[in-house]
C-alpha cells in the first residue's frame, strides 16, 4: 500500500535559511504526491502537488524516484511560513493517506 | 460563499451518549470524507462517499457510521461515545476525478 512518512516531527529555522522538509513514500510505480499545510487557526490546504511542478510561496517539492523522497524546500524561510505541514500520497480512486506531519518554526 | 462547515467545532460529552458531527459544503463536490486526527499522528481517513446513498469504510476501522442522504451534507454519528472516539475529527470534500481536498475546520471531540 501507498504510503509516506515523515521523519521529523518538528523543524526549527532562522528566518532567511533554507528548509526542507523530508518526506519519503513507500511504492514502486509512479505515485501521486501532495503537501498540505494547516497554518495557526487555519484549515488544512493544499500547497502543492508534484505533477504540477509549481513553486507555491516559494516552495518547491522535487520527486526523487532513486531515493523515494518529496522533500520540501524553500531556499530562504520567512517567519509566515511557520505551520504544520503535511505529507500526502494517493492511494486509489482519489483518496489520500497522509503523513504524521511536521511542525515547522521559523525563528525571527 | 463556498465552502465546508464542521459543527460543532468543540463537543465535551460523557460516555455512552450518542453523538452526530455535522459536515455541510456548499462547494457543489461529489466526493466527501471523514479523517480522524490523534494529536501528533497521521490523519486516518475513516470514511468517504462518491455522492448520494454512497458510503465507504476508509484505511482506519472506525465505530462510527455515516449517511449520505443530500449531496451537500455528510454527517458522521457514534451511536454509544467511549473515551478512544475522543480525537479530531476533520471533513473534507472535492470534485470527483480531482484529487485536491478541501477541508473544513474540524471538530474536536472529547469523551469523558
């Protein structure tokens, strides 16, 4: 079965550093993958997916098919993008199974 | 406006009372679901439907029942509550054959 997992839980940056956060995903074929976003008192939304190959707040998710991996990058944080941020895969008929997440702190 | 709604969005209740959380979209989506969310955990779909009078079981067994009598509503119900249903509960919907959930804000349920 399709799924993916993140190994932190929390992640803390300086403002104006790179991030990234890992997530790696269990399939063998070509596997659909997203990353959702919950922001403080907001709800759960998409950000990005990797067939788009779109840059959202300037976050880029790359799939490394030799590694398993959907990293999710940013070249330089900003204090906004402190949330929680979710892992997703597709596992049949639209349906998704989502990571445990990670927090991600970016310090001022 | 469009959008998804979750009532109630706090409930405290004892065991063994009957409960029914409220999902409405006014989105015009085919496709809803139920996650179920433990703190610092996965979230755990427990049930979705492709429309009217579909209802499906998700990855995670879960005592709860669903209905899907109108498009636009899908309430999840526990007919006797126990302190394991306490977690969050999130609905979310979308377009059928797209794969972008929109969810609502979750109800945090608490059983005593």
């Amino acid at each position: 079965a399709q799924r993916v997992t993140q190994p932190e839980k929390l992640l803390s940056v300086f403002k104006g550093a790179p991030v990234e956060l890992k997530c790696n995903y269990s399939y063998s074929g070509s596997p659909e993958l997203f990353w959702y976003v919950q922001y403080s008192r907001q709800r759960l939304q998409l950000l990005l997916r990797h067939i788009s190959r779109e840059s959202i707040k300037g976050f880029t998710a790359d799939l490394n098919k030799g590694e398993t991996s959907f990293h999710l990058k940013k070249p330089f944080a900003q204090e906004e993008d402190s949330a929680m941020y979710y892992c997703a895969t597709e596992t049949g008929a639209n349906n998704l199974f989502f990571g445990t997440g990670t927090r991600l702190t970016v310090i001022p | 406006e469009a959008d998804i709604y979750q009532t109630p969005r706090y409930l405290v209740i004892g065991t063994g009372k009957k409960i029914t959380l409220e999902c409405s979209q006014t989105m015009g989506h085919d496709k809803m679901y139920w996650y179920q969310q433990d703190p610092g955990m996965e979230l755990h779909l427990i049930h979705y439907s492709y429309g009217v009078n579909s209802t499906e079981k998700g990855d995670l067994s879960s005592e709860s029942t669903v209905s899907r009598i109108r498009t636009e509503h899908f309430p999840l119900t526990l007919e006797s509550a126990r302190p394991s249903h306490t977690s969050q509960y999130l609905c979310a919907s979308s377009q059928q054959g797209t794969d972008t959930q929109y969810f609502g804000p979750g109800t945090r349920l608490t059983v005593l």
